[in-house]
C-alpha cells in the first residue's frame, strides 16, 4: 500500500526537513520499517530495543491511535496517512 | 520564585522590559488588573508539588496546564483526577503544539494518553531546543477558548481529542484520544490515587508520601 508517514519537527532533520514521507507498507510497522530504512534513526526513536512501540509514542493511522486498533500490526490501506506523535512537555 | 527574564519576553507577554527582576506572579496579575480591575488574581508563588497541590487547587472549576515538565504534568494529572477538576493541556515543542482537555472519569486522562514520559535522552527540554515565540500565543490562546468552553458549557470540549499544531507547515490535526481501562491513575481496577513527587520516569503511585 502506499501510504504517508508524518512526522513530527523533532524527527525532521533525521529525514532531511520533510514532514511527510511516502512510503509502500502493509502495516504500521512495516511503515516504520520502510521510513526507517531510508532515513535510518526514526525507528529507534518510536520503538524500544525489544521492537515495540515507544510509551511516550502515540502512533495514528488517521485520526485511531493504533493502541486501540491492532498496535504496530495494525493493516493499512492504501492512501492512509500513518502519523508519529511523541509526546511534548514544553510550556 | 520565578522572576521576569529579559529572554522571556518574546513570548511570556503579561510581561515587559520594565519588569525584569520582579516576581512573574506580581507581575501578570498587574497586566491583568490593568486590562479587566474587575479581575480577582490569586498567586502563589511557590514551586507546584505534591506537598501544596492539593490545597492550590482545591475549590477551582478549571485547571489550565502550561507547565513545562513531565513531572508536573503528571502531578497536576493525578492532583485533578483526586479532586474531579478538568484540565485543560497545553504543551510545546520548538514549532508545534498539543492541545487537549482531560475530563476526569468521563474522558482520558494524561496518564491514557501518555502511561510513561520520553527518557531524558529522547525528550531535549525547552531551553536546550527552543519554542517559536509566537507559538505559546497560538496554543495558550485555544487553551483559553477550551476553558470558556467548560466553564459556559458551551460547543463540543477537546475531551478525548488531541489537536495538534504544526507551526511549519501550518496545519491543525485531530487525534482521537481513548480512555484506557487499564490506566494505573484512572482505569478500572487503579489504586487509589496518592500524590507525591514524581522521579524522572514518573511513575504512578510511588510509595512513601
Ligand atoms: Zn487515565
């Protein structure tokens, strides 16, 4: 599927400046895969050392936090925007 | 405890030059008072922990988070589940913004939305990254309408939604946000709640208040 990966300012100078990234991806993890693949370094900031997905990390594919649907094996159709949200506490 | 810094001002704007070196509680309530006299400002100006939380917020309709840390937040999070307050979040990050509203028990609360905080090594503070000056403006100024909202019961509150700001590629975002059920601060089955301070990992429900 194609789909769009979009990621916050925090992780755009890992990706050269981009705020979205398409990419070919079955599923949200696939898609991280896939982004992390071109631009290595963005996995490692979504996910742990064990491969799942970061606490501090909300994960949308559309507007559904992927903790509600089927986590990082959640399927994605074609034309999604999957959207990497990290938490911020500045104020 | 906190006073005006000539660097604060590109974006703290209840205050100015003049005031540099006074207490930031003197000196918004002057703003304040100077716009609307018929204005009551309250101030403590005290730093917010679990020995005085309690008591702070005790009696007030809503609470506006525009803390600056993990810590607090999730101290103010358990404070206001305690005391069934609604809190109104805000929180920036050099060029965006998060918006949300935490309705104790009906909707999420902090701790659903974010069961742990980012390791020092992934979360970089403000003073090291930086926030654009206007963008507090922008997400301080919904946390306003958000507020107004609850207190008049007016619209549809960002209860159970995250609204995300990007300043870059100038965008508004919606998230739906859920109630966990297995929330350790608000879910079914959660311990009563203890406020006391928080280490970095702020974890819930430390022992020894
Ligand atoms: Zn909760």
């Amino acid at each position: 599927m194609n789909v769009i990966v979009r990621l916050p300012s925090q992780l755009r100078s890992l990706v050269g400046g981009a705020g979205e990234v398409p990419v070919e991806a079955a599923t949200v993890r696939d898609a991280i895969n896939a982004v992390d693949a071109a631009y290595p370094g963005i996995a490692f900031r979504v996910l742990d050392d064990r491969g799942a997905l970061r606490r501090f990390v909300n994960v949308f594919v559309a507007d559904e936090d992927v903790r509600f649907l089927n986590g990082l094996d959640t399927v994605l159709e074609s034309g999604q925007t999957v959207s990497l949200v990290p938490a911020v506490a500045g104020g | 405890m906190d006073v005006v810094d000539s660097s604060n001002l590109q974006r703290q704007i209840l205050h100015n030059l003049d005031r540099v070196g006074m207490r930031k509680v003197d000196s918004a309530r002057l703003t304040l008072e100077a716009m609307n006299p018929d204005l009551k400002v309250l101030t403590y100006d005290t730093r917010l922990g679990a020995d005085n939380i309690l008591d702070i917020i005790d009696g007030y309709d809503v609470i506006v988070d525009g803390t600056d840390n993990f810590p607090t937040r999730y101290l103010v999070n358990d404070a206001a589940l305690l005391k069934n307050i609604p809190v109104v979040h805000g929180s920036i990050f050099r060029f965006e913004g998060q918006i949300t509203v935490f309705n104790p028990y009906v909707g999420p609360c902090y701790r659903c939305m974010i069961p742990e905080p980012p390791p020092a090594e992934l979360a970089p503070s403000c003073a090291e990254a930086g926030v654009l000056g206007v963008l507090p403006g922008i997400v301080g100024s919904i946390q306003a309408i958000e507020t107004i909202k609850l207190i008049l019961e007016l619209g549809d509150p960002l209860v159970g939604r995250l609204l995300t700001y990007d300043a870059l590629d100038q965008s508004f975002r919606t998230f739906k946000v859920r109630r966990d059920p297995t929330c350790p601060a608000c879910g079914e089955d959660a311990p009563p709640i203890v406020i006391a301070e928080y280490d970095d990992l702020c974890m819930p429900h430390p022992v020894g208040v």
